[in-house]
C-alpha cells in the first residue's frame, strides 16, 4: 500500500507585512509555511524564525541601527 504524500503546504498567497518602523525603512516580513522571514528594503534576509513577533520586532531593531 502506497504511503501518503508529504508534499508541503501550498504557498502561493504568502501573506506580506511591513514592520512599523519610521523613515521609510520598513523591513518586510514574509509567511512561508510555518516560518516567518523579514527582509530590508534592498531584499537581504534579516532574519528567519517561526515566531512572527520575534521576527518583526528584531528586524525592526536591525533597521534602527542601520
């Protein structure tokens, strides 16, 4: 008998955020499955993490020091 596929969740509408960061310099954050990625405004990861929160508020630091 034939096993069960595990093929992974359809990612097609990963859902984009942009963090609350003042001066324009918004880091982007990025749903893929379970994870969450955030991204600076020239596309370079940042950071990637399963907890959202994490994830934002780091970027967001990341960017301020910048």
């Amino acid at each position: 008998m034939p096993r069960a596929s595990r093929k992974g969740k359809d990612n097609g509408n990963a859902q984009l955020h942009e963090g609350s960061v003042p001066g324009g310099k918004q880091p982007t954050i990025v749903e893929r499955g379970k994870k969450f990625a955030a991204y600076d405004k020239n596309g370079r990861l940042i950071i990637l993490g399963y907890v959202r929160k994490i994830v934002q508020d780091y970027a967001n630091d990341r960017v301020r020091q910048s």
